[in-house]
C-alpha cells in the first residue's frame, strides 16, 4: 500500500512537471517572413492563435505589412488582436470584481 501510494505520488509530481511551456510570441517580421514563404492566410492566422500573439499596429505598421505582400485578411487579423485580448482582460477583471464583492454566486442568496 505504501509503495502504491509513493508510485501515485511520483506519477503526479512528474505529469505536473512536463506542461508545455508557453509558445514565444510571434512579431510582425514573422508574420511578414511567413507570407513571403508563400502561407494561406488561414496557416498565419492559425499560428498567430496558437502562440496567442497580440499585436497592437500603428498605421505605418499596417502601410509596412501591406508593401510586404501580407493580404488585407491578415492584417485585419492582426488588427482585431488587440481588441480581443483588451476585451478579455475586461471581461476577466469584471468577472474577478464580481467575485470579489458576491463570492461565487449572483444577486440575493437563496433563503
């Protein structure tokens, strides 16, 4: 019993200790080099989501991409990232307000 428990415990400590790092972020050269490779919009887009890359562009940043051959889809794309992640942090700091004042439940107790 005691070994069986000693075996569960070292399968948990190392199922915790092998979490994927967290993807490096991509940066607008990235994006630039991978639509001069020739990628679908929807492979940049995919890959810009899976490291959770947020961009916030500046006009000449937009005017860059587009002379860089980038299609319009992806740079509204990008352009939407900002927003996306602003409106998630909103939601996330509402959601930790509301906690913070109910606990976990809305409005008036049940009794």
């Amino acid at each position: 019993m005691k070994q069986l428990l000693t075996y569960l415990a070292i399968v948990l400590l190392v199922g915790c200790a092998t979490a994927k790092p967290r993807p490096t972020p991509l940066s607008l050269a990235d994006i630039m080099s991978m639509s001069k490779a020739g990628l679908s919009d929807g492979e940049i887009i995919q890959r810009v989501e899976d490291t959770h890359s947020v961009f916030k562009l500046t006009a000449d940043d937009v005017v860059r991409l587009r002379n860089e051959g980038v299609s319009n889809g992806v740079v509204t794309y990008l352009l939407d990232t900002y927003t996306r992640a602003a409106m998630a942090e909103q939601r996330r700091r509402d959601s930790d307000e509301i906690r913070s004042q109910w606990g976990f439940y809305y409005g008036h107790p049940y009794w």
